[in-house]
C-alpha cells in the first residue's frame, strides 16, 4: 500500500509534517492548473475536429461529383468512387474518434477536477481552520495566569477541545492527501488509454507509427487494470486505517514525548517549547525544539537552519523554574547564557527536562575518555563565546589530522572494516578498526559493551589511543571476525547497500559472531603457571625494580599456538633462554582468558583481540600465578597499548591480586611511569593498600621515583580539590591536566626518558 503521508506524524503537527503537506497541495494546485488547461485544450482540439470533419466531407462529396462527371473513364471513375468511399470511412471514424475523446478523456479530467480536487480543497479549508484554531487555544492556554484558576480551566478546556477537532481535521486531510494521490494516477492513466486506443483504431491501417505502439498500450492497459485494483484495494485500507485510528481516544491533551537516545536520525527528542527572547521586551515564541549531536536546538520551520541553544549538554544543567508568572517553565544553564522555556503542560515540563538531564549523562559517556577536561572544554568554549583567540582549537585540529594519518595508515584502515567505503573518518577504539559514518552509527547503537565510537577528525585522541590504533587494524580484525565468512557463503555488504542490510551484517559479525573461527573443545585445565625460569625473572625483576619488555609480535589475526614467533621480534637481552623456554609451551588448547592471559605478556594484540572475540574474560583471574589478571601480565612487561586495549575492552583498573595488589601497584614496583599515568587517568586508586599496608605512593617514595611520586600527589591534591568544589565544580588544577598530558605524549613518543630513575633507586 503506497501511503503518501503518515497518520500518526500529522498528530504531531510537526514541522516536518507542514512541510510535508505543504509540497502536497503545491503540487495539488499545480496539477489542477495543468488539467483545467489540458480540458480547455481538449474542447478546441474537438471544435476543430468537427469543423475539419464537416469540411472534409463536403470535400469527399467533391470527390464523389467528380467521379459522375468521369463516367466514361472507369479507371478515374473506380479510383474517385473507392477514394471518396475510403475517406468516407475515415472521416465517420474520425467522428466516432471525436465523440470518445469527448467521454473518455474530457469527461474524466473535468470530472476529477470538479469533484476530487473541490473536495480535496474543502477538506484543506477545514484542515486549516482547525490548525488557526489550535493556535489560539494554545495560545490562550499558555498566557493563562498561574493564579486565576478559573481562566486556567476555561484556556484548558478550550485547548482539549480545539486539539481534538484538529486532529481529527487533520486525519481527514491526510486520508483526502493519500486518496487523490491514489486516485489521480488511475484516472489520468484511463483517460489516457482510452485516448490512444482509438488513435490507434483510427490510424491503424495507414499510420505504422501508431502501430507499433501496440505492444506498448497493451502492457499500459493491464498496468492500468491493476491500478484500478490497486487504487480500490488501496482506498479501501486506507478507510479502514483512517476509521481505526479515529476510533482511538483523541481528547488526551499532551501529545506523546519519547527520548531516545540512539534514534536512528540522531534526533534523541523533538516538540514544541515556549522560548523567552533575550531582549528587553521578553516575548515568547513557540518553536520547535529537538536535542540532537549533544546540542539543543530549535527551528521555526521545517526547512530552517536549526539554532543552537546550548552547544554542547556536558557544559549545562537544567532545573524548573518557579520564579515566572507563566506555568511549567524550566531553565536550561550554560556558561555563556541562560535560557528560559516553556512546556505546555506539566508532563511536558518533566519530560524535557529529564530528556535534558538524560541527553548530558550520554553525553559525558560518550566523551568521557577525552583528551581534555571539562574545565578545558568550558574555557575553550567560554574564549569562543567571548571573540578570544588561542591555538587550543588549531592544536587539537593537527592532532586530529595526525591521528587520522597514522590510522589510515594501517593495512585495510583505507576502506571502511565493515562495509568497504573509501577514506573512513570514524573509528571504534576498543576494536581498533575505522569505520564509515553509517556504520559508526550502527556500532554505537549496539552499546559501549561491543563497540566505542569515535570520531578520527572531530574529536581529540590521546597518544595511548593512537598507538593502541595502529598496532591493530581493519585488516587483522577482520581476519579473526570475518575467518568463517566464506564457508557461511554470507555476502558482505557494499558501500551503496542499505542501511539495514549493513545493520544486520554488523551485529551478526560483532553481537552473534557468526564468522569467527570456532575453537576446538579440549579438556585442558584454565589454569596457567610460569616455568621455573619465568617465576626466578620475575622475582628478580620485582626485586630490582626494572624488567626488560617482551616485543614479539607476530603477522598474524588468529594464532592458537604461539610457536612461530621469531627470537628476532625479542628484545635481545638475558630473557632470551627463558624466552625459549617459553616458546616449547603449546597454546592451542587454552581456554579464550588463559589465551588472552599469555597474549597480554607477550604484547600480541592479535591474538588478545582473537581471544576477546572468543568471549575471554577481559578480567580472567589465574589463580596458579597469586591471581594474577591479563592487566597486571601487560604490566610486568610495560605494555602501555597493551593495558590500553585491555582497558577499553572493560579491565577493572582496581583488580587486585592475591597479594592485594593492583595495576597501579605493579607498575609503581616496577617504575613505569607511562602506565602510573595512564592507571590514574582512568580512575586507579592510589590509596589502595597491598598485604605490606603500602600504597603505591609509600611504594614509588622507597624507590625514590620522583616523577611517580610527583603524578601521584597532584592526583591526590586534585581529588581533594574536586570534593571541595562538589560534584558540580571544576575537573580541578589545570596544571594537573598539563602534567598527565605531557607523561602521556612521552610514555606514548619518548618513552626511554622516562627510565631514567628506574634503574637506580638512589638517584
């Protein structure tokens, strides 16, 4: 059924509806013009028809005489006797050609136009009497005073009232929209055919051109069959639609609010709102409100540039206002302004307020791993807003471009991971893959737990995303998420494919993951324990504070027996026969947390993805080993993408082993000041105490680490100012964010220099 508009989008009355309509009677009103000039055209081509008619047979009569006055010629006599019959023939058929036109073709179209499109027009009338008519009552419903209860109710009551004869006006007007849009085809279509049809008896003998058309107007005349029944059946379930929906109960006065924070337009929530202007006069206009890309915005119409109220939600707040003497108002607060709105009811006030509160909770999940903090982002914007200069914005635009370059750098990060198209501007950071725009948004609406989303140009990467980022790829996820593709025969959609094609391909590949390599069931135990070899260094390294960092890492997606890496990927250092050791060890048969455990040490992030997309536990606790995690195993080996990846993939940053003591604990001991940085910027806590009751900052004083000793302080100081400031204040001393921002860069860049207290603790 072919439904030119939507009934329950013109209970909304949204601006998208008006226009909607709007180009609907435009064309209406164009197609009127058209048929009215087509009929007059029409009537004189008939005058003219029978003029020449009339005309041409007194010619044949001509014809005729002169045969008699040849009668002693046969040959001119039979030639003008069978001429003047022969055009005798076709000027009756010629008439009976006028008279069709005349029923078929002139009837229909003066009929249409006097019947479906006046109607057409008196239901728009009514439709349009009823939307004047809902402006006032919304009008004098939102001007009615707060303590005059009897104006309240009488504004209220007219309000209900003037809702519900315009929504039925307006269901009328769209079953009248959908019927003539149904109807008009048919009917131009049978005048039409019937026009060619007899053209075509007419000329048929004489005129091979018509002829040939009749393979043409045959297949037109059964399309125009099924028009006619398409068109009833359609009018008939459209009436029934139309009568269903009326039935439902219209005198409810809100219309229905829905927040939706993943709507597939981007657009979480949409209405109408009173808004003060900002001027000296403070007039209220009603205007179009939606909360969209972390913005609020507002439109008067349709085809408007929206206008942005708050530019970004994680910088407002909301709160009802009780102050003004109109009713259900409430306050949207930013930093450079404030903005004053109005709900038609008190249930339109609620909900858009907890639609604002709602949109700045996903908008701080969706950025709480920025670069910057809140209080950079407030005084970017606060300088902005203020006409000030700065090269914060230049700065974060030539990170973005490095980042996009490095990215797209890696093999396959040229096309999108999922559905192929060229130059990818978005990126999922916890599987490290670029992706399409169409297709970023479909991973974010499979939730943070599967995929986080993120913009390569638009928002700001750490160095430790950056490096994560190319140490996978399109091309070696693919290979764990896509092995079993071709044997399952599922085609891989295309750039052009459709939304929901690509929607269905992505969960089934990530959610379901239909086509990773299954892995062979054996009776192994889950349990992991280190050589004798491998328990001796790591004593000694706990011992002596510094431990040499593994760096195999093999060419491949999916490695279930870690036997083929090279010693000459391996730091050449004393490790190096407890590295052999290690290489006689089978993996093949380990379950996916024990696979991810061992990866996590040895740095191979193709594997650690393999095992993740297996279902190992990001958190898989091997108790052979004092309970150790596969982020504690990235430590000890001061893998900082490595306990990035982990990290973004839902590593408990505070997991402590059997001796009490958590990442932040190992990589204080062992003086990896990049991971120290990394562990506190993602929430670590530095107060946590292991079996010795030491924290990790009595631990970096008896190593004498100064740079540790240093981040863990300003940490501690910068929690102690944040409570003093509440839950609402600043991200505390900008000198914090300074300090972690230059660790990052050089435990990302440079990360040598920061070893320069790790091997002597007397220095």
């Amino acid at each position: 059924m072919t439904v030119k508009l939507d009934f329950e989008e013109c209970l909304k009355d949204s601006p998208r509806f008006r226009a909607e309509i709007e180009v609907v009677q435009n064309d209406v009103s164009e197609l009127e013009t058209r048929l009215e000039k087509l009929v007059k055209q029409c009537q004189a081509m008939l005058e003219a028809g029978r003029v020449y008619c009339q005309t041409s047979k007194s010619f044949v009569n001509g014809l005729r005489e002169l045969g008699h006055q040849w009668s002693k010629d046969s040959t001119i006599e039979d030639c003008l006797d069978k001429f003047s019959k022969k055009l005798s023939a076709i000027l009756d058929a010629q008439g009976e050609v006028i008279e069709t036109i005349q029923k078929s073709v002139k009837t229909k179209l003066q009929t249409f136009v006097k019947e479906d499109v006046r109607r057409f027009k008196d239901v728009r009338k009514e439709f349009e009497r009823c939307s004047e008519t809902l402006e006032g009552a919304l009008a004098r419903n939102a001007q009615a005073p707060r303590g005059k209860q009897h104006e309240v109710e009488e504004a209220t009551n007219a309000l209900l009232g003037a809702r519900k004869a315009f929504r039925s006006g307006a269901l009328d007007y769209v079953l009248e929209i959908n019927v003539i849009e149904a109807k008009k085809k048919s009917d131009i279509l049978s005048a039409m055919l019937a026009l060619m049809d007899v053209q075509s008896q007419f000329f048929k003998q004489g005129h091979q051109s018509l002829s040939e058309l009749d393979q043409y107007c045959q297949k037109l005349s059964e399309e125009q069959t099924q028009f006619v029944l398409n068109s009833a059946r359609d009018k008939r379930d459209m009436e029934q639609r139309h009568s269903a929906i009326k039935k439902k109960d219209m005198s409810y006065d809100d219309p229905v609010l829905d927040f939706n924070a993943d709507a597939a337009n981007g657009i979480a929530m949409e209405g109408y709102l009173y808004k003060r202007a900002s001027n000296a006069f403070k007039t209220w206009s009603r205007r179009w409100f939606s909360i969209q890309k972390n913005q609020l915005v507002y439109q008067k119409k349709f085809k408007d540039q929206p206008t942005v109220v708050v530019e970004d939600l994680r910088l407002c707040t909301v709160k009802p206002s009780t102050e003004n003497e109109r009713r259900f108002c409430f306050e949207v607060v930013s930093p450079s302004k404030c903005c004053l709105l109005q709900a038609d009811s008190e249930k339109e006030q609620q909900a858009w307020i907890s639609a604002v509160q709602n949109s700045i909770a996903s908008a701080f999940q969706e950025h709480r791993e920025d670069a910057h903090s809140p209080r950079q982002r407030c005084s970017s914007v606060s300088m902005s807003n203020l006409g000030g200069g700065g090269g914060g914005s230049g700065d974060q635009e030539s990170e973005g471009l490095k980042a996009l370059e490095e990215i797209q750098a890696i093999p396959g990060n040229k096309q999108c991971c999922d559905c192929g198209e060229a130059s990818p501007t978005w990126a999922s950071i916890n599987l490290g893959i670029t992706l399409c725009i169409t297709c970023s948004g479909i991973h974010r609406s499979l939730g943070v737990h599967f995929s986080k989303v993120r913009s390569l140009t638009l928002d700001s990467w750490e160095p430790e995303l950056i490096k994560l980022m190319c140490e996978l790829g399109n091309s070696v996820i693919n290979r764990i998420y896509e092995a079993r593709i071709d044997e399952i025969t599922i085609k891989k959609p295309h750039p052009a494919s459709a939304r929901g094609d690509k929607e269905s391909w992505i969960r089934s590949k990530y959610v379901e993951k239909k086509f990773i390599q299954k892995l062979p069931e054996t009776g192994r135990t889950n349990l992991l324990r280190r050589s004798s070899a491998r328990r001796t260094r790591a004593t000694t390294q706990e011992r002596n504070v510094q431990r040499p960092a593994l760096k195999p890492k093999p060419n491949r997606a999916t490695l279930p027996r870690l036997t083929n890496l090279s010693p000459s990927d391996i730091q050449k250092n004393n490790s190096h026969r407890d590295w052999e050791e290690d290489e006689e060890e089978d993996l093949s048969g380990l379950h996916p947390g024990a696979l991810l455990y061992r990866s996590a040490a040895l740095q191979n992030f193709p594997v650690m993805a393999d095992a993740l997309a297996h279902g190992a536990d990001v958190n898989w606790v091997n108790a052979a080993e004092e309970s150790s995690t596969p982020l504690i195993q990235a430590v000890s080996v001061n893998a900082l993408a490595a306990c990035e990846f982990l990290l973004q993939n839902g590593a408990n940053v505070n997991l402590a082993d059997s001796n009490k003591r958590g990442p932040l604990h190992h990589a204080t001991i062992l003086g990896h000041t990049g991971l120290v940085c990394l562990f506190l910027k993602r929430g670590a806590d530095y107060n946590a105490r292991d079996k010795n009751d030491k924290d990790p900052i009595t631990i970096a004083v008896d190593n004498a680490n100064a740079d540790i000793v240093t981040l863990l302080r300003i940490a501690k100081m910068n929690k102690e100012m944040r409570d003093m400031d509440g839950a609402f204040g600043p991200s505390g001393d900008e000198t914090y964010q300074d300090i972690f921002r230059d660790f990052s860069h050089m435990a990302s860049n440079n990360p040598e220099k920061l070893k320069r207290r790790s091997a002597d603790p007397k220095s």
